[in-house]
C-alpha cells in the first residue's frame, strides 16, 4: 500500500511535465462552473486566427490603487459572433468580472474570476442566442502584486 502513493504522485508528474497547457475550472458556491481558464503556453494568434477567431480589440489597462475598470468598444462593422475569447499578454491580472453588451442592448455577464497569468487566455465563451453583434466588453480587473501593464486581448468568432 505504501509504495502506492509515491507511484501515483511519480505518474502525476511524468503527466504534468509532458503538458504544455491544462484547463482550470472555478466553482462557485452553488458548485456550477463560474469560469474555464487555460494556463499554461495557451495559443498563439496564429492558433486562435487558425480556429476561425478574429482579434477584434485590444485595451492596455490602466493600473490604479483597488480595483479599475476599462472598456474594449466594438463596432457593428466588425461583424456577428457567437463566441469570445479574453486573452491577457504582457503581464499578470486579476480580472473579476465581465459585462458584453450585445447589439440590441442587452447585457450578457459571463460568470468570469480569473486570475489570468501572461500569455493564458479563456477558453471560448459563448454568446447567448447564436450570432450578436458586440458594442462593447467592459471589465473590472486589480493589480497584481509587481505586476505592469497588462493588455487584454478580445477574440471572437
């Protein structure tokens, strides 16, 4: 019996070491999933563009003392997308919600809490009701400890 344990624990990281990514699943309270984040190397721009994602805004926040808040606007133009995807580079934040307000005005709040790390993004996020037009993705986020500039990234699909 003894023996077993190590071995598990051996078995877990041969795994471990051989992923480039793993998927992390955030519940809340009432035990639903309140988010998916991908940490890790995650996807390139190549990878997300290949899939059929368009990069359609970026915002470099701005870090202040508490929690900030900042909006990506998206215009009819760009198009109708039935799935989103936020990824963070240049440095580490802690996101705490999302609000995506949709062409007809109303307000869809994805049940998001990240912590994203640089370079790891959302796993796909779907819109409600098939394909919408987006005006706007706005987001409330803190600084993290030593952390810098952060710029989130909006795909969609």
């Amino acid at each position: 019996m003894f023996w077993r344990i190590p071995l598990f624990l051996v078995a877990l990281l041969i795994t471990g070491a051989f992923a480039s990514s793993c998927a992390v699943e955030f519940r809340d309270n009432d035990d639903e999933p309140a988010a998916r984040v991908r940490v890790g190397g995650g996807e390139d721009d190549d990878s997300l563009e290949e899939r059929g994602y368009d990069k359609i805004g970026t915002r470099t926040v701005d870090y202040g003392a508490g929690l900030d808040h900042d909006t990506i606007y998206v215009t009819f133009l760009q198009g109708r997308f039935s799935r989103i995807i936020i990824k963070v580079t240049e440095s580490d934040l802690d996101m705490y919600d999302v609000a995506v307000t949709l062409g007809d005005g109303e307000v869809f709040y994805p049940r998001v809490r990240y912590f994203f790390a640089e370079g790891s993004r959302t796993h796909s996020i779907d819109l409600p009701g098939g394909e919408r037009v987006i005006q706007k993705v706005e987001f409330w986020y803190k600084n993290t400890p030593g952390g810098g500039r952060a710029e989130v990234e909006l795909w969609a699909k």
